[in-house]
C-alpha cells in the first residue's frame, strides 16, 4: 500500500512538471512569471528615468480600452477570426513565433486584474492602482502571453504620460538561467 501511494504521488508530481513545462502554469505560477517579466521590461525601460515613483494600472490593456477601439475600431474582436488577429500580428511582429502569438490574441481580447501580492521587483518606488487619475503618468501592461515552454513571453505596456500622450511598446523575452530578459522590442504607436 505504501508503495502504491508512492507510486501515485510521484505520478501527479510528473504530471505537474510536465504540465508547467507545457505552457500549463499554475495560477500562482503564472502570477510569479507576470511580476517577473513586468519587472524585466519597467527596469529596462525606466533605468534612466528621473521620476520620483511608478504608478501601474492593475487592470491590463486590452482591444477594447485605451487607443485600440480608434486604430481599429469598436467591433474588431467580432469581424475577425483568431486566425486573422494573428495573421496581422505576424505582420507587425515578425521574428515572433506562431504559438506565442495565437496565446497574445487571446489573452488581449479580454480585460484582467493583475495579481497584486506578489511584488515588483524593481529599483524604484511604485503604486498600483486600479484607475489612473486623468492627469496622472502610468504605466498599463497587456496580460503575457507564454510560450508552449514557458521560456518565451510576449506582452504590451502602454505608458501614458499625460492625458493627449501615450507610446506603446510590445515586448518580446526569454527566460535565460531563471531570469526573463527583453529579446527584442516592437515600438507600437506614439501620440
């Protein structure tokens, strides 16, 4: 008996493993990875900023919120198919494999709230917060889209420094000896 219960509990040990290896992570997991790559891209892209403090929106970017409703209009997610999201995606973003791709459009079709106790690990100070005052800068990411492996991620930040001024960025990682670093960067619009 003892053996059997062994034997199962090694069982669902390997079968977590494989399922995290296969692009299935926890939800814990998933909220770890997030701040992970979040804090890759803000000390990267904020390194030289002298901003006192970072403000970051909890609620992720997404088709239907911020600029993408006037670039590509109200009923984007209802006149085109998955297949057609990535296909223009593959046109904006070459380089990008497919997989992670197909996840991005799914994941920026719907808004989310971002795990807030697990922290940043940035260098500077900052604040969450669910709603940006007007005339506030922040910073608002997309949810990440993993790769199949769970070493690859994509994900957008839109930084808004002021109520007529935003710029977008898409980001490209890897995850190199545990650590996610910015593989490429996609410049999005600017206003």
């Amino acid at each position: 008996m003892k053996l059997f219960r062994l034997s199962i509990f090694s069982l669902v040990i390997g079968l977590a493993v494989a399922g995290c290896q296969n692009g299935k992570m926890s939800a814990e997991q998933r909220s770890l990875e997030t701040a992970a790559v979040f804090s890759a891209i803000i000390e990267d892209k904020f390194a030289s900023s002298t901003a006192p403090s970072l403000t970051i929106a909890t609620k992720s970017s997404h088709y239907r919120s911020g600029p993408y409703p006037a670039l590509l209009g109200d009923d984007f997610l209802e006149r085109t198919t998955p297949a057609e999201r990535v296909a223009l995606l593959q046109e904006m973003y070459p380089g990008v494999d497919e997989d992670i791709l197909h996840e991005f459009q799914k994941v920026f079709a719907k808004e989310a709230t971002f795990d807030t106790s697990i922290p940043l690990r940035i260098s500077r100070p900052y604040r969450l917060v669910s709603q940006p005052a007007p005339d506030e800068n922040y910073v608002r990411f997309s949810q990440v889209a993993f790769g199949p492996t769970g070493t690859t991620a994509f994900v957008s930040l839109v930084y808004a420094c002021a109520p007529l001024c935003a710029s977008e960025d898409h980001f490209l990682l890897v995850k190199v000896n545990g650590v996610w670093q910015i593989k490429e960067r996609f410049p999005g619009f600017r206003t």
